[in-house]
C-alpha cells in the first residue's frame, strides 16, 4: 500500500491521525511562549530528578508563588507530570515534577543531546553495526512505548500517537484489514542521511517492538531512506475489529 502525500482526502481526520494534532500542540507552543515558563520547562528538561516548586524558585531567583500556575499550566497541557514527596521532610508533603512520558517532542532537548547521538552515531559506524543490531536495540524502546499509550487505544491509533510524540507528524492511511502511516516529518533525518542503516534500523525496530507489544496488528512493511522512500512509511496488517 503506498503513501500519496499528494492526497489529502485520503487522511482520516480523527483522534488517530495527525490532523487531529494542532490545538493540542497549539496549546503547549502557547504555554511556552511565556518567557517564565519557558525558563521553567528548561531547568526541568535538564534535571536529572523531579523537582520541588521551592527548588526551581531557588534556581532561577523567583518566588514560589509565581512559579506554581505555570508549573500548573504545562502540566494542563501535558508537558509536566506531578506527584507527592513525603520523604526526607517535616511537615506536609511537596508536589514535585518531571516531564511528562507523553510531552511532545519540541526540539528543545539541551544542544549536548543531538551532539551525544552524532558521536554515538559514528561509533556506531565505526564500529560495524548493521541494521539488523539496530534494530534489536530498537525493539525493547518500542517495547517500552508500547506500555506507556493509554491502553484504550487499538495498536495503530495507539502507534501514531507515539509518533506523533516523537515529532514524526504522521499520516495514516486506513484501508480494509490494512493501514499504511506515512512520517511527514522525521527528527532523525539528518543522522539518518548520514548513516541510514543504522538510524533507519534503530526506529524500525522501534516500531516493530511497540506492535508486537500492543498485540492487533503486524509490520508488513518498513520503507525508509534506505529504499528510496519519502516519505517514509510503514505498512501495516491489521486484525479484523482492529486499528
């Protein structure tokens, strides 16, 4: 089944698909258009643990009661997840947060992340690995992901909000038995230009592990750079009552 980006009338516009996508990343681009917020999401983004109001406060020089409706309004939009801290401490328990598993992919990792995945990339190279050892290492991520999308999803819905998470922007195409999902966008792209095998292989197997995880579906095709593909695409055998 091919993917004609060429057609738009094809795309189904439903919670599935991509189209679906703007308001929900309309509203997290507005949460971060706030310089205080932005400020905020980056000293998270960076922490290697969750953090306290009191500790972002302290760090950026603000007081907690201004940091908390912004910490409250990026967890509204899903960029932040909360929870309680009672240990270590007198008194009562403190909310501390962490980025959300499901906040969308921004581009706004810190610099050293697209850095550390150029020079892995070509030790990777430099090392021989084959697309086949890629996509081993891609299989328990997609395993991983697989666990996380809300359960109610049936495997493709499932697997383009995941993508969709990941910045792919995709597309889908459904079809009797059948759905083809086309990456409008693909944040790997420079690194897969570089050494497609690998890149290429590594989310190939990442999609293959979350669909043999979620159960309803199978890969029958994975066309990338490496077959000429562009967009690239996955196609997909579905179950009957499945999508």
């Amino acid at each position: 089944m091919a993917f004609d980006p060429e057609i738009p009338d094809r795309l189904v516009d439903d919670p599935g698909t991509c189209v679906g996508t703007e308001p929900a990343r309309l509203a997290v681009l507005k949460a971060l258009g706030d310089n205080t917020r932005y400020a905020i999401f980056l000293e998270l983004a960076r922490s290697p643990r969750p953090l306290a109001t009191n500790d972002i406060a302290r760090t950026l020089g603000l007081h907690p009661n201004t940091v908390r409706p912004h910490l409250e309004r990026m967890r509204e939009v899903g960029l932040l997840e909360v929870r309680v801290d009672s240990r270590g401490g007198v008194g009562r328990p403190q909310h501390v947060y962490s980025m959300s598993a499901d906040a969308p992919s921004l581009g706004l990792e810190p610099p050293a992340f697209p850095l550390l995945a150029r020079m892995l990339l070509r030790v990777a190279s430099e090392a021989g690995i084959a697309s086949d050892d890629a996509r081993d290492a891609g299989h328990e991520q997609g395993r991983s992901a697989a666990q996380r999308v809300p359960v109610q999803l049936a495997c493709t819905d499932a697997l383009v909000t995941d993508l969709r998470m990941l910045g792919f922007d995709p597309a889908v195409v459904h079809e009797p038995a059948a759905a083809s999902i086309g990456f409008m966008h693909c944040p790997f792209r420079e690194l897969a230009e570089a050494n497609p095998a690998v890149v290429c292989g590594l989310h190939q197997g990442m999609i293959e592990g979350f669909v043999e995880t979620r159960g309803g579906a199978r890969v029958r095709e994975f066309r990338t750079l490496v077959h000429g593909t562009n967009p690239c695409q996955v196609d997909l055998v579905v179950d009957a009552g499945a999508r």
